[in-house]
C-alpha cells in the first residue's frame, strides 16, 4: 500500500496498517486484503458486489473494519455490504470512504449497506467520509444506510464527512421492533461549491422503541446543504430530532424536520437551528487571546467535534 | 498598571462616558459602584476593548492600548469576565478553561480552579457549555475561564449576579486567592457590599462620570452615610441592589 492509500485509511478508519480483528479493504473495486476470525465472517457476495458480515451470536469486544479507498480517476463504484449481527452481539464496525482523485473525471462511491441486528444485538458503527486529491474531478459519496433493529437491539451510528466531498446524498433508512434504540449523530463540512443532502427516515413500530437523531453541520463559502428527516412514531415510542448547522459565507442551508405520530402514546421532538456564528462567541474568544479567524476555527471545530 | 485620560464614548446620540480620567495601580483590588446605566459595563468594555471610545486614551503599564484589539490586549495581560456569558455548543468547560490558559495548564489545576468555584470537576469538565447549563453554573465556569487566564488586569462584570447565596462566600474566596496567587490587580463592578467591603479601592460612577475614587475607608462611609438602599445618591439612584445591570 502507498503512501497516499495509506494516508486515506488513516483520514476514514484511524488505521495505520492492517487493523486488528475481522476487516475486509476494499481499493478501486477490487479487494485489496481481508481477514476473517472465529467469530466474525465476511464472504464476498455472488449475485452483485459488495460482502455479508456475519457475527456470531453473544460475540463481545470485538471489531470489524471494511473501509473503502477510491485512488483511480473517473472510478465509479457500486458496492453492497450486508451485515448480519446475532443475537446479544456486542461489537464495533468502522466503515467509510476516502477519495484521492488527480483527474479530471469524476470519481464515485455509492455504498449501499443493510444492517439486521437480531434480539439483543448491539453495535457501534461509526462512518467517515473523506476527499483529497489536486484534480478538477468530482468527487463523489452517497451511502445509503438501511438499519432493521428487532426486539431490544441497539445501534449507534456516528456518520462524519470530514472534508474534500463534492456532492452527496446520504440517505438512512431504520426499521424499529419493540425495545430497540438507535443514536444517530451525524456531523458535516461543506465548503467550496459542495452540495450534501441529508435523508433520515425512521418508522418506530416497536412498543418502548427510541431514536436520537443529532446532527451538526458547518456550511462555508458557496456551499449548498439540505437535512430533510422523517420520524413516524407508530406506537409508544420515542424520537428526538435535533439538527443545528453553522451558516457562513454565502452558504445555503435548508432544514426540513418532519415527526409524525400516529399513535397517542408516541413522544416526538424535533429541533431545528441555523445560524452564524455569534458575534459574542468569537469577542469571549478573543478576550482569552484568540485572533478572530482562530475564534471561528475553534467554534468550528468544537461544533462538529 | 491602567490609565483613562480623558475617555469619552456615546452611542445612538446618548453620551454614556463623559471624560472619565482614573488610574488603577498595581496588585489592586478596585471595586466600581453606581446606579444602573451609569456607565460601569461600558467602561469595562472600552478597557476590554470591546467598545471603542471617541475620545480619550487607555495606557496599560505605560503603553497607549487605545488601538489595539480585543485580543492584543488579552495577549498583553487583560481580562474580562462577562456579565452574560456565552454558551458554546460544542466546546467544552476543559476546552474553554485551556484556551483561557493558553493551552498550557495541567488537568489537575483546571479541577483544582473548578472547585474553587464550586463545581465539582468530573460532573462539569467534559460538559458543553450550552443550554444545558444553568445561569448560574454559566456564571462560575467564566469565573473559573478568569482564574486560568491568571491576568494582570482582571475585570469582572457584575460577577454575583445569578450566584446562589451559599456561593457567595467562595466568590469572594475566588477573588482573594487569585489577588493573592496572581499578584495582579482585580477590578469587579458590583453593587454588593460584602464586594465592596474586600476593595481597596472603590471608585463610584455616576451619570457617566467618577464621582469618587479612593481608598475603601474614604469612599464606603461616604456612599452609606449618603445612600439607604433605594435612596438618591447625587443626581442617580442606587436601587436593585444586586441587580444586573445591562449597561
């Protein structure tokens, strides 16, 4: 692996070398290395591209890592990872992908992933999203996200595009039984002339089911940003939607949170907050020493931490 | 340490500070008194340099800081704790605590500034300053931000306002230990008399000007043998004792 694959493993997955654990490295369409345990399998899908990861029942304190590293110019790739979580499962999956692209072709990732967490399960999934490269060449990120929770199953997902993505739609889809919880904290930097659009749709049909939905976004310059989320509480339930964003430059943000309950038991929130950086924020800043451009990229960096 | 020559500033056709001359001299602890909208905050703010005066100059041991910014004047050894402070969604007690201390503070001493304040470290260190923090804990957190800063010219901006009473005796603590540890000097707006009563200095504002400037034992007798609560003091009244002041 070269320098600059390297570097893109270490942006999106925090990985210097082979990870510990189960892991499937996936480099311009191909399978660059993979590794199985005892406990966690990972088999190449047959019908279409992409990988089952299948985790044993009760298997603890383990990891599985399957970052994706796009490095070819003008590459669009299409891929469907299926994860299959046993029952009283506790693990962590980091995912995510970086781009490189010199070119001046467009180069595209679209991940398609389905979790089904049986009885009990629990997981932290953490995903990052990531573009670099010197080249005029778009550089392209839609994850799609689909979560089935049965009873009592429990899902974190932390989702970050850190920077350098031209456009993406990254939508997520979750399907929640009884006594299931999922935490969804979402952050987002756009600059430039990016465009993202964030998609949450959750159906809470599960007695005692809850969901957190946070999400934080920072659009700068001439970027275009757009969080549209729909949670239907069908039963008594509990949902929580918070979506703040950091307007600056001559950004767009648009913020569309919709609950809906239809059931009298079902407990919906939703809060919504767009704005520039307080003028109070980056002056207390500054009486502690800070120039004002270090103030706003402390402010920034603290939001989106 | 500082010097007001001659310091004027008005906003929206209202003349807020009219030629106010004083001298703060070092390892003070310097008290400044007066009725609400007599100009107290503002005052706080042009040394800050957060408001910008018409007319006049500041000197800060000996050099003309009249145009320099916000942060140059932090840089050079000023501090200001805010009335109202800010919230910050997504930074940290320990980060805004760091930041204060130029990044150069060890987590055991930021604890140690926490419960002198009257928090308790592990609850609050990893905490957002954000809404969900009390005014009151908002209050001791810009305190504890100012104990890290270790200034050499500390102002303080109604700091009781919004501290419980039970607080009150380990504010007054906060504010003798860091004149003591700090050896710099300490200037607090308050209306308070038991603030009053640790100054060496008291410097009454009223109506935009100082009315009196001098040691404790002149000015205190002076302001009680004059004023009752909610009585006329000159031309001003001193009432809400305790009060904010949103100058």
């Amino acid at each position: 692996m070269n320098k600059i694959e390297k570097d893109l493993l270490k942006q999106i997955a925090d990985i210097e070398e082979v990870p510990m654990g189960a892991y499937n490295i996936r480099e311009n369409g191909k399978l660059a290395s993979r590794n199985t345990t005892a406990n966690i399998d990972i088999i190449t899908k047959k019908d279409k591209p992409g990988i089952d990861i299948i985790v044993k029942p009760n298997t603890k304190n383990a990891s599985v890592h399957i970052p994706v590293i796009l490095t070819q110019g003008g590459f669009n790739d299409l891929v469907y990872n299926d994860f299959y979580i046993g029952e009283n499962a506790d693990v962590v999956i980091v995912a995510g992908c970086g781009i490189h692209n010199t070119s001046c072709e467009t180069s595209e990732h679209d991940g398609i992933h389905e979790f089904h967490l049986a009885k009990g399960a629990k997981i932290k999934y953490i995903e990052k999203h990531y573009g670099e490269g010197e080249g005029t060449g778009d550089r392209i990120l839609n994850p799609k996200t689909i979560i089935n929770l049965e009873e009592n199953a429990c899902m974190e997902m932390e989702s970050v595009q850190i920077k350098g993505v031209t456009s993406t739609i990254r939508e997520t889809f979750a399907n929640m039984k009884k006594g299931s919880s999922l935490v969804i904290s979402e952050r987002i930097m756009t600059t430039g002339k990016q465009k993202a659009k964030t998609i949450f749709d959750v159906n809470l049909d599960g007695e005692d089911s809850s969901v957190h939905v946070a999400s934080r976004s920072v659009a700068e310059d001439e970027s275009v940003q757009e969080f549209i989320s729909n949670v239907k509480g069908n039963t008594k339930c509990f949902g929580h939607v918070e979506c703040d964003a950091i307007i600056m430059g001559n950004a767009k943000v648009i913020s569309d949170p919709k609950i809906e309950a239809n059931n009298v038991d079902a407990s919906l929130i939703h809060e919504a907050a767009i704005g520039k950086i307080a003028g109070e924020q980056l002056t207390k800043l500054m009486t502690l020493g800070l120039t004002e451009k270090e103030a706003e990229e402390q402010i920034i960096n603290g939001f989106l931490k | 340490m500082l010097e007001l020559k001659d310091i004027c500033f008005s906003k929206d056709n209202k003349n807020i500070l009219k030629n106010i001359n004083l001298k703060i001299d070092n390892n003070k602890m310097v008290v400044i008194t007066g009725p609400n909208g007599s100009g107290k905050s503002t005052l706080a703010k042009i040394i800050m340099g957060i408001e910008k005066p018409n007319s006049g100059k500041i000197f800060f041991n000996g050099k003309d800081i009249t145009n320099l910014s916000i942060t140059d004047r932090a840089k050079l050894g000023i501090g200001f704790a805010f009335q109202q402070p800010v919230r910050f969604k997504g930074l940290t007690v320990k980060d805004l605590i760091e930041i204060s201390a130029g990044n150069n503070i060890k987590v055991c001493d930021a604890c140690d500034i926490l419960a002198d304040v009257g928090l308790c470290a592990q609850e609050y260190l990893n905490r957002e300053v954000n809404n969900g923090l009390s005014g009151g804990e908002l209050k001791r957190i810009e305190i504890a931000m100012l104990a890290a800063k270790k200034s050499k010219l500390t102002i303080f901006d109604e700091p009781e306002a919004g501290i419980d009473l039970w607080s009150f005796n380990n504010l007054i603590s906060v504010f003798e230990k860091m004149h003591k540890d700090i050896k710099g000097s300490i200037v607090i707006i308050s209306h308070q008399e038991r603030i009053l009563n640790i100054a060496d200095e008291i410097i009454l504002i009223a109506n935009g000007k100082v009315e009196k400037h001098g040691k404790r034992e002149e000015i205190l007798p002076q302001i009680y043998g004059k004023v009752k609560p909610c009585h006329k003091l000159t031309n001003n009244s001193i009432c809400n004792k305790g009060g904010h002041d949103n100058e």
